[in-house]
C-alpha cells in the first residue's frame, strides 16, 4: 500500500487493510493466470492418440458454439453433457464394444473414403496427404502447377479438419474458408484485439495518469466514485497485459493503487472481488487469443509445409536435371577432347604433308635450274639476281629466291634443302645411286650453296642497313618503330628470323657484335684513336724522344694526371653502361621470341632477363658475345686498354709508378 493509502487510513480513524488480505488477492489472480496458462498450452501442442477423442469432442463442441454469447448456462451445461459423452465414447471405443464409437468411424470412414484414418483420432495432428500434389507428374508438371496442386490440398487438409470437427463429411466438397464462421470469427476477433491494442499504445500515459487522479466531480455518489476508479483500474490493468512494454507499472504497483483509499474491509473485499472477475474476464480473453493464435499458427504451419513440398519436387527435378547436363557436359567433353587431339594430329600431318610437298617442290625447281645451267654451259648469276642487281624480267631464278617479300620463306626453304644435301651426302646408300643422279644431286647441292650463300649476304646487308639508319628505340607498339627518326626494331626481328636458318645465325651476331663496337665505342675500336684515349700519353712521350729532347722534357710530357684520367675512365664506363643497356633491350625484341618481343614496356632489360632466365637462349648469347667483345677484345677491349696504361706506368721507375697505379686504382674504384 502507498503511502497515501496509510494517510487516508490514519485520517479516518480506521484500521488499515491487512496484508494477509492483498497477498492472497494477488495469490488468487496470480493462480488463476497460471492455469489459464496451463489449459493453453494443453490445447496448442499436437496430442497423442490417447487424448484424440476427448479432444476432438471438444473442439466439435466449442466449433458448434462458436457463435453463441459467453456465459449462457446453457452452453455450459451443453459442454459439460458433451464431455462426459466424450468421455464414454472414448471408453467404448477403447474396448472395442462401444456401438455407438463404432457408429461415429464407421459413418467418417465407409461414407467417404476420402478422410484418412489419422484425421477421426485427432485432425490436428494429421498429417496432410498431398492428393492433389501426388497426381502431378514431377518430372513434366510446371511451378505454376504444383503452386495450385499446393493450394488445393490446403484447402482440402482444412476441410478434412472441419469435416471431422462438425461431422459433417458433405465440407470435403463444399468447405470455402471464406464462408465458415468459425475461421470468420477468429479473423474478426483478431481484428478487434488489434484495434484494442492500438487503442490502448495510444492512450497509454492518459491511462497511467488518470489512474492517479481523484473523482472528475464533486457531487458523485460513492458507488459511481467506486466505479469510475474501477474501471480506470481496469484499463490499466488492459495496459499491463496487453502493452507491458507502454506501462510503467508493475502488478504489485496496480494492486496497491486498488487497495488505495479502501479503509473498511467490505471495501476492500469488494474492490477485491471486482478486480478477481476483471482478471478472469481477461484471462479467458487472453485464453482465446492463444488458441486462435494457436489454430492460424497451425493451419500456417501445414500450408507452408504442403507448398514447401511443391517447391521441393520442383527443385529436386531442377537438380536431377542439372546432374544429368553435368554428366551430359563430361561425357561430352571427353568426346570432344578426343576429337581435338584426333583433329591437332591431323593437322599435324597435314602441315608435315605440306612441307614435304613444298620441299619436293622446291628441290624439283633447283634441280631443273642446275640442268639448264649445265646444258647450256652458261652459268646463272645467282649472287647478283639474288642480291637485285639483275632486273627481275630477266632473272633465271625463282621469284622465291629474288623478291625480297618472300626472304623469310626462302630462307626456310634453303634451310631444308641443306638439310637434305647433308643427309643425303651423310647417308650409305648414296653409293647405291646410279651416276646420272650422283650428278645431278651434287650439282643441285652446289646451286644450292651458290643461292644460300647470296640469300645470306642479302639479309646481312638490309640489316646493315636499317640498323645504321639508326634512331630513337621505342619499343611501345610495333606501329612506334615505323615512325620517323625511330629504329624500326621490327624489320630488324623479320631479317633476324629469317637469318636463324643460316648456321643459327652466327655471321648475324657476328655482324650485329660488329655494328655495335664500331658505331657505339668509336673512342676504343678506332685504330687512330687507339693511343689518344687519354690513358697516360705514350704518344708523346714517343714524339719527344724521336724530336731529341731531354731527360727532363720526355719526364714532363709523359707526366701523370690522375684528374684527367679519373674523368676518361669515368665517361667510358658511363658510356659502356648506357649502350649496353640500351642494346640489351634491342637484343630482347629483335634476337627473341615474338612473346618477349611483343612486351610493351620503357625497360627492355627487364623483359630480356625475365625471357632468358633458367635457359641459354639465343639473347643471351648475342649479349655474351657483345660483352666479350667489348670487354676482352685483345686489342681493343676495356681489359686491353687497361694492361696498355699499366705498362706505360711501369716504364717510369718504381715509386713514380707505384703512385700512378694508386692513383688509377682509386679512379678505377
């Protein structure tokens, strides 16, 4: 009790309530929520068989009822009489004796085949049968069938339940849930719950305030002062079961606004008494707002289960049918790699049967060549038709061999006549041949030597040329190197290709190793510049002696200077630093593959290392050759020029030259 109970007690000049009295106010309603709790749960959960007929007698009951007024003592005397007809049926029927529980099966079973068993002992825990599903083909039937296969057998498992429930088999054809009361009930009751709920969430701080307020009037009698405090008491007490959230009162903190101002004990009893029947009224409210929760969860429940079985026929379709595809892919994906490597080996043999036939070809045109030649005693001048000296209206040979488009094509061609010749000259039966073919063999090979020799000088000379052209090296794009003022760096790698048939393009690196020392080191491969590199002046000290100076003037001509030196040597190596690497990436895209060639990319060095790792390549040896000529050259070389300034030190005593070659080693550092 507040304290504004005790101070209206204590002014009056009664007693104050007892505390016995409100614990067991708050006992009996406490109990009374407890069991209503207990029948709800009992009424939700699926039943054992046991349990089935008494159940079912009931909720047939409570169907037939449903829309008549609460609290009729009728009705109750109704489900009392039901009950213990319940209750004796289901004896019966557990004896097996019963007539009349036989009566009611049988009427359920032999009028209508169409309600299995499952449903006339409890049609709630039936499970649905899924007629309607069942009669769809699962491996033709669409989604939009199964979807409506799914909605009949729902509606069919909800009549099925109300058939049983009212006895009354004729629903199984007729049932429409729009159009039983018992389903329109429980929707318009919902409905109402949740209007009252909103209601009540909005109402709910002038709810909590007038339950502390005083009479709206002065001149109101005690009875309706009691009844305005109840039913305020009451919508509080709506507030705290409804909306718990909303109210900021607990049921302690309710009874003790109750109790407030109840000085008398019939007072108290009274207001007790009220309160007892609000929360039962309430409880049996909230009872029923279980159950239908109940029954709209269940019925949920089993349409979501029935659709969800449509669903799943149809993706366990969908799966069987993306296994048999996958299987239908492997196996003919296995048919197809066969005939892959069936159609590469043809091709294979196709393009050897190609080269055969070329090389025939090829050999067939030499031979007739070299017969012509002999037969009229006039020798063809393969250098110069070759080369293009000859007009091309008057060359003997094949175009083949004279059009400077078809280099590289020819190149290969003579690559493998020579082959032939030497496999040919190699081989032991060549003895066996008769003397005309000996003949012809060797004077065919020598034709072809004379024409392979002058194809090779041709492409060695146009290399010549275009890298002489010189140029900026721009290795971006291939249309780049066509421009003006650049290195076309992409001729340069047709006539590489097409030199690689000749010795694997030896006298090529040879060629190139030369262009570059003599182009790019003329301070080193010169042989006027060979003693004025500025290394120490041996020219001059030579000069002086044949002039006839003295002693003392051939000491100061060939005097040391470190300064001068250092300077030389630090410009040839930056000079040898530059030209290597520019070279380098040169070497990558012209002497390698067409994948490191075609990299894009501002270092060439890079590429090159990365295509010339792990393995000698042919880039490789081209810069091998490249740094031993610059390097160990034996006359012009870095090393040579080296040992050169080293004895020229040593010419002049053994402290002047101990200090020159600490001097060079520093500058040389």
């Amino acid at each position: 009790m507040s304290d504004r109970g005790y101070r209206h007690a204590a002014s009056s000049g009664r007693g104050t309530p007892t505390e016995g009295t409100a614990s067991a106010a708050i006992s009996s309603m406490q109990t009374q929520m407890n069991q209503s709790d207990r029948e709800v749960s009992g009424r939700g959960g699926r039943r054992s068989t046991s349990q089935g007929w008494e159940f079912m007698e009931e909720e047939k009951q409570r169907y037939k009822n449903s829309n008549a007024e609460e609290g009729e003592e009728d009705n109750e005397v109704m489900d009392r009489s039901e009950e213990r007809e319940a209750d004796t049926n289901k004896g019966k029927v557990r004896k097996g004796g019963g007539d009349e529980g036989n009566e009611i099966a049988g009427e359920m079973t032999t009028n209508d085949m169409e309600i299995p068993e499952e449903y006339l002992y409890d049609p709630f825990a039936a499970e649905p049968s899924l007629d309607n599903l069942r009669s769809i083909n699962p491996q033709t039937g669409t989604l939009k069938q199964l979807l409506s296969a799914a909605d009949a057998d729902v509606l069919l498992h909800s009549a099925r339940i109300r058939a049983v429930l009212l006895n009354d088999p004729s629903l199984l054809r007729t049932y429409n849930p729009e159009n039983d009361e018992t389903y329109l009930n429980r929707r318009n009751r919902s409905i109402t719950r949740d209007v009252e709920v909103r209601a009540l969430r909005e109402e709910a701080r002038n709810i909590m305030r007038d339950i502390d307020l005083g009479p709206t009037s002065q001149h109101m009698t005690a009875y309706e002062i009691s009844r305005e405090k109840l039913d305020r008491w009451q919508r509080a007490l709506e507030l705290y079961v409804h909306c718990p959230d909303d109210s900021d009162i607990d049921l302690l903190g309710l009874l003790e606004k109750l109790c407030e101002g109840c000085s008398e004990e019939e007072e108290l009893s009274e207001a007790l008494s009220q309160a007892s029947q609000m929360c039962t009224s309430l409880v049996e409210q909230t009872s029923l707002a279980v159950r239908d929760a109940t029954e709209d969860a269940a019925e949920a429940e089993d349409a979501y289960h029935i659709r969800l079985e449509a669903h799943s026929i149809l993706t366990r379709r969908v799966c069987e049918q993306s296994d048999a595809i996958e299987e239908q892919f492997r196996t003919n994906g296995r048919a197809a790699l066969k005939i892959g490597q069936q159609l590469e080996l043809a091709e294979a043999k196709r393009r050897q049967c190609e080269s055969a036939s070329f090389l025939i070809k090829t050999w067939w045109m030499m031979e007739n060549l070299a017969e012509q030649e002999e037969l009229s005693g006039e020798e063809i001048q393969v250098n110069e038709e070759v080369r293009g000296y000859t007009p091309h209206s008057s060359c003997k040979m094949d175009p083949l061999f004279t059009k400077v488009e078809h280099s590289l094509e020819a190149a290969r061609a003579l690559k493998a006549l020579r082959t032939v010749v030497k496999s040919r000259g190699n081989s032991a039966s060549g003895s066996l041949l008769d003397p005309g073919a000996i003949r012809r063999f060797e004077v065919t090979s020598r034709l072809i030597q004379r024409t392979s020799a002058a194809l090779e000088a041709r492409l060695l000379n146009s290399f010549s040329e275009v890298y002489s052209e010189g140029g900026v090296y721009d290795f971006s794009s291939e249309e780049a190197a066509s421009r003006k003022g650049r290195l076309n760096w992409v001729l340069l790698r047709e006539l590489a290709e097409a030199l690689m048939c000749f010795d694997s393009g030896r006298s090529l690196h040879k060629r190139y190793v030369h262009m570059v020392v003599t182009s790019r080191f003329p301070e080193l491969f010169n042989d006027h510049t060979k003693d004025g590199v500025g290394m120490g002046g041996d020219s001059g000290e030579n000069d002086s002696n044949e002039e006839g100076g003295s002693d003392d003037e051939d000491v100061d001509a060939g005097e040391f200077d470190a300064d001068e030196t250092r300077s030389k040597l630090s410009s040839l190596f930056h000079r040898v630093t530059e030209v290597c690497t520019a070279e380098f990436s040169l070497i990558a895209h012209v002497f390698g593959t067409s994948s490191t060639s075609s990299t894009s990319g501002s270092s060439g060095y890079d590429s090159f290392a990365s295509s010339s790792s792990g393995a000698d390549t042919i880039p490789l040896q081209v810069v091998r050759a490249l740094l031993q000529r610059v390097i160990s050259d034996p006359r012009n070389g870095l090393q040579a020029r080296i040992n050169d300034l080293l004895e020229s030190i040593d010419k002049r005593g053994d402290f002047l030259a101990g200090a020159k070659k600490i001097g060079y080693i520093r500058c040389y550092s």
